[in-house]
C-alpha cells in the first residue's frame, strides 16, 4: 500500500432511506472479505453491533434528511468524519420520499396517522449536501455495488475513482445496446441521467428510469419536448418521467414542475 | 494492408444465392472470423455470420432523425437495408480496451505486462460503400497519423472486406454528397450488387488479389450485359432515393468563418450533450483511459474506452472544463468532423452515413444545421486560414 490512507476506520450511517444502499456494500460478495480486511469497520448497524467511538476517517451516508432531529445528527456525523461520502438517490437528492416536497406534508401527516402530533418531521426530504459539506455522491437507487467498490479501492490507493458523470447512451453505446427510444419508441431518461448503471434498463428492453439522477449537462426541457411532439407522451406521463427516486434533484424538479396540470389536484 | 494490392484482372462473375451460401462457407473454411449485418433486438446490427440465414434476409428499415424501425420486405433480398447502429469501428477500435497491467512483484518493484492482443483472421462480410469509406479514414488517422494505434493496426492486419453495393438506401444517408456511395469501384476485396430482377443473383467484382483468388475458387458465371446493366439500374434508383444533401463546397470557411453563428445556440438548445452520435460515427476515435487498482494494492490496470467531445470531463484541465457549454461542445463536434478533420488528415471525418441523426435520441441533423448556417452566413466573415496537414509536410 502506498499514497493511501493505511487501514481507515470507516463508519456507515443511515437516514431516511430503505437501506438498500447499505446492503449494497454488504452484497458485494466478491469483495467483502478483502474489503474487511482493508478498512476497519468502526460503525455498521446493519452489518455489526459492535461500535467503535468516532473520529472516523469514512463515513458512508445512506439517506436523506426528514426530520428536525436528523438534521442535527448530520452534523454531528460531519464533525467527527473527515470524508463524508453520500450514498444513493436519498442521500444526494432527497429520494423517493422527496415526494412529499410536491404536497402538503399536514395534509398527509393528518390522513395517515392516528395521532398526527407525534410525528415530528419536516416539510421537505432533502439531500445532505443541503445540510453538511459532502466530499463525494455517489448517485443510484440503489446505488451499483461495483462504484461503491471502486471508491472504497481508489480511497485507499491514493487516487482519483472512476465515476463518469457522462449519460446512460454512452454506456449504452460502450455495451452494444439497441437504443430503445430511437428503434422501439420508448421513451428513455438515459440522455439526461448520469452513467454509473451500466446502462441495465435499456439491455433489457427498457427506457431509463433515471436512477443515478441528472448527467452532467441535463438538458430536459429539449428531452421533454421530443418525448412529448415524437413520443406522444403526455403530460401526467411527462410529470411521473421526472417524479421518481430523483425527484428534487433540480434539473429533474424543474422539469416535472413544468409539466404540472394548472391546477394540482391533491 | 500495407503495400498496395495489386489490382484484379478478372472481369465481374454472377454468383446465384447458393453462391453467396458457398463464399461464406468458404471464408468460413479459410479461417475467417465472419462479421456481418444480422437481426437483433429489432434491429439490424453487426455479429456473427454463420450462414447466410444469419443474414437480414426480408428485412429493411426505416429512418428518419430519431427514429429506426426494423420493417419487413417484400421480396427476401439479403441486403435490403441501409447501414444500422453498429460499424466496423466496434470491432477495429472497440469501445473497451484493456492495454496494460502492472502487477507488484515485491515492495518497490512491479512489473508491465501488456494486454494481450487476440490473433485472428477476420472477415466483413455485407459492409455498405460508406463504411468501406470509413474504414478508409480510420486507417488515414490510426495507421498513417502521426502515430501509429497498435491496438487498431493489430485489429486491422488481415482483414477482409466483402461489400455491398447499396439498393435500399435510408432518409438519413447521404453518401452522394460525400461521394463514399451508393456505389462503388474499389476499396473492399470483393464488391456485391445484389440483383432481385429475374434471378435472385450477385454481381461480383473483386477489388484485390486476395478477393480474386477467392472468386476463383467458387462456382461462378461470367457476368453478362443484362446483368451489369441490372446494376446500374439499382445504382441510379439508390441515388435516385437518396434526397438528403449536404453542400461541401468551401465548407472548411464556412464552418471557421461562422464560429460565433447564432445557430450554435439554437442547436445547444436542443443538444443533449448525451454522446450518440460520436459514439455511432464509424470514424470518431475519441477515447479516455481509465486506471482501476485491487483491493489489496498489489495490481493495476489501465483501460482505453470510447470517449467523446461532448462528454463534460473530456477537456477538463485544470479546476474546470475547457467547453463547459453544450454549444462549444455541438460546435467542436461539427467543425472538426467537417472542417478541421480536413486540416488534420486531409480527408473530411464525415463518410454520410447518417447514424448520427438516426440515433440522435432528439433527431438533429448535420445536414440541415450546416444548411441552417449557410443560408443565414455573413458573406464577408474572414474565415479561419486552413492549417498545413502534418501528414502534407512530411
Ligand atoms: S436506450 Fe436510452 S440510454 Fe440507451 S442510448 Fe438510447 S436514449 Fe440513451
Ligand atoms: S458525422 Fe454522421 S453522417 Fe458523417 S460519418 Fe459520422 S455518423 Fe455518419
Ligand atoms: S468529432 Fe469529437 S469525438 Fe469525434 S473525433 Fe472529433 S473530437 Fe473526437
Ligand atoms: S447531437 Fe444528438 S446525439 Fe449528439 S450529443 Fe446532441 S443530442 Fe446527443
């Protein structure tokens, strides 16, 4: 080992998320032992019990921020980690629960529960870079087992990981996939979402979903238009395109926001 | 490859469909890779040739900006289609390649062990008269460049290429502009006009030695007046189908004379940025490394992969990146395919084969932007002075 970091001590945190991002550092099977070997597990409720007390060198956020208590927990997490690295569409965009930024949180807090005035939360699902400085995202719902690898390899080497911010077509184009939206008709966020899924949905006969978030230069009005003058998609469809695990991602929010009906029904 | 073929004598055969069944056998039997067009996922793409059943047989497509679509024929013609999303690019210059590996041998020492490069006899079989052209213009930048690519003068050492004329040309081609098609008289080892009058048959020219040696080792026909002129008549329907144009007169000026065009902005407008259509042009070679190291620190590998000049990263130096916008980026596309490519390589990087506005997810076409700018130029812009070719002076 040279121009690393020796053995960090890396601690896994969790948010407002399903965990899924979490157990993806856990199914990376190939790997786990000798990522075990390399970095020191210091604080993985979903792997180990034993915690070691901070300062950590790592941290893995999983999750976004929801309620007023989580907000100040992030930056008790940023104090004491000297690399804080947001994992998963939460965590750098606020999630699917980011839904809730489009309604009327009161609304729902009365419908749903019993005893509204237990729930203490916020009006918002955001991301943590809303909160705490971030060092680096990696994006995804969930996010792809082998990026979380890479960083983690690239961390303790001395370098720069590999994460293109590039579209989903390039690695549609580098795999050999059929363009799903030129030669089937689908439409596909591919151009506008950032790689880092090696382009799954389209080898398997589907658009984009738009998973990892916005690309680089996400130009969605452009996208939007072609999807709804070619494509014949209409304007629920074009919301319910850019509403998903990204949603308040800006370009995505923007975009969804320009295709609400007049009047919101809720 | 390498010193020029000697030119054929033969005079054009006939082959009948069994004929064409038999020169795949015989490349087959020769040791040939076979790589040709072949139906998948509703698409005619390059694979694997086995047989002639491989082939699109029936099959034709539509296209238009945007958009393709497999569609059936109404004859079984084997080539009845223009050229699809993949070229020869992905097998001679593919998208990944591996290139070396360094592996630590004790603490301060490692060793270099190169990527190993597959020997094989490869063969295309079906290439349209544009990609023949585009195959050309690689080998001027990757073979006789500056430098020469090992990886692409590995891949391209003994390969063979058998084409075919085109008869069905798509709304997206325009080979006739850039003179690369529908037809064509030399450049490939053998040349196929496939003829659907009367019998279903090939009119075969062979274009090298090596072609003409395969040629004699089939069963063929000499070629009759009836037969050359069925060619023609497929040659003048196929440039009679092919509408789209593009003006290349003085475009090097026009497009160096026009670098600050309103039309930049409006096309920005509508870019992705996303990539395709560097990606699916036969002749881009942009490409980036990528270093990944193990887990245990012991070993590290670096890969080529295609990159492209509208990716964000790809000018990035320094804190930022040189084309931040998506304008600069359209911009360096379309002015180094068309204009600076010329001062580069003395060849335009552009064959007309229309993949990049087929696969274009938001169909812009190059056709009609170069028009747009034309029509609505400042006639008294100084253009940018043309560069020596490097490859002129020597
Ligand atoms: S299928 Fe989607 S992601 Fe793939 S190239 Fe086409 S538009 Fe891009
Ligand atoms: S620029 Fe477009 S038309 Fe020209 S060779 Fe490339 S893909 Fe074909
Ligand atoms: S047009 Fe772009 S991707 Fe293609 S060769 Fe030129 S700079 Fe590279
Ligand atoms: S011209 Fe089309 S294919 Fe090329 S980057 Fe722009 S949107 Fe993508």
């Amino acid at each position: 080992m040279t121009g690393g970091i020796g053995r960090p001590t890396v601690a896994v945190w969790k948010f407002a998320s399903c965990d899924g991002c979490q157990l993806s550092l856990l199914s990376a099977e190939d790997e786990l032992l000798t990522i075990a070997g390399e970095i020191e597990i210091a604080y993985f409720l979903e792997a180990t019990r034993e915690v070691k007390e901070g300062p950590y060198d790592i941290s893995l956020v999983e999750g976004s921020i929801t309620t007023p208590d989580d907000a100040e927990r992030i930056r008790q997490v940023r104090d004491i980690s000297t690399t804080l690295i947001t994992i998963g569409a939460c965590a750098t965009a606020g999630g699917i629960q980011a839904l809730r930024n489009f309604g009327d949180v009161e609304a729902f807090r009365s419908l749903v529960y019993a005893r509204p005035e237990y729930v203490d939360t916020l009006a918002d699902s955001t991301a943590i870079a809303e909160h705490v400085p971030v060092d680096l995202e990696l994006r995804g719902c969930p996010i792809e087992t082998s990026q979380l690898v890479e960083v983690i390899n690239a961390i303790l080497a001395g370098r720069k990981p590999v994460t293109p911010t590039h579209s989903v077509c390039v690695e549609c184009k580098l795999r050999g996939n059929l363009c799903v939206a030129v030669a089937h008709g689908t439409p596909c966020l591919g151009p506008v979402t950032q790689a880092g899924c090696n382009a799954r949905c389209p080898a398997f006969d589907r658009g984009c979903y738009g998973c990892f978030g916005p690309a680089e230069s996400p130009n969605t009005p452009s996208l939007a238009a072609w999807l709804e003058e070619e494509l014949a998609l209409e304007h629920p469809d074009l919301v319910r395109l850019f509403r998903s695990f990204n949603a308040d991602a800006p370009a995505f929010r923007r975009e969804s926001r320009r295709h609400e009906p007049e009047e919101v029904a809720t | 490859m390498g010193a020029p073929a000697a030119q054929p004598k033969t005079r054009p055969v006939v082959l009948s469909e069994d004929g064409l069944a038999r020169l795949l056998a015989r490349l087959h039997h020769e040791g040939y890779e076979v790589i040709g067009p072949t139906v998948r996922d509703h698409a005619i793409v390059h694979g694997p040739l086995s047989e002639v059943d491989d082939l699109p047989r029936g099959w034709g497509d539509e296209q238009t900006p945007g958009h393709y679509r497999l569609v059936q024929r109404e004859d079984d013609a084997y080539f009845g289609f223009a050229v699809g999303p993949s070229s020869a690019k992905r097998t001679l210059f593919p998208p990944r390649q591996p290139l070396w590996t360094a592996e630590s041998r004790d603490d301060a020492n490692f060793a270099i062990i190169e990527a190993e490069r597959p020997e094989r006899r490869l063969a295309f079989f079906g290439l349209r008269p544009c990609e023949v052209a585009a195959i050309a213009v690689q080998d001027r930048v990757l073979l006789h460049g500056i430098v020469e690519d090992e990886v692409y003068a590995a891949n391209r050492a003994d390969v063979l290429l058998v084409a075919v004329e085109c008869g069905a040309p798509a709304a997206t081609c325009f080979c006739r502009s850039m003179s690369t098609g529908p037809g064509m008289e030399s450049g490939a080892d053998l040349i196929l006009t496939e003829l659907l009058d009367g019998d279903h048959r090939f009119l075969v020219r062979a274009g090298t030695t090596t072609g003409e040696d395969l040629l004699e080792q089939l069963e063929h026909d000499e070629a009759t007046e009836e037969d050359l002129d069925a060619r023609k008549e497929v040659l003048a329907s196929a440039a009679a189908r092919l509408e789209r144009r593009l003006d290349t007169t003085d475009i090097h000026g026009l497009l160096m004379g026009n670098l600050d065009h309103p039309r930049w902005d409006a096309i920005a407008e509508r870019c992705l940025a996303c990539a395709n259509c560097t990606l699916v042009c036969p002749t881009c070679f942009c490409t980036t490394v990528e270093d990944r190291t193990d887990l245990a620190g012991t070993e590290a590998t670096r890969e080529r992969r295609w990159d492209s000049c509208f990716s964000l990263e790809f000018t990035h130096t320094g804190p930022a990146s040189v084309r931040n916008s998506t304008r600069a980026r359209y911009r360096q596309w379309l002015t180094h395919k068309l204009a600076t490519w010329i001062d580069q390589f003395d060849t335009s990087g552009c064959v007309g084969c229309g993949r990049c506005i087929t696969w274009c997810p938001v169909g812009i076409d190059l056709t009609e932007e170069v028009d747009m700018i034309r029509r609505t130029s400042e006639d008294n812009v100084a253009p940018w002075p043309m560069v020596p070719s490097p490859l002129q002076e020597g």
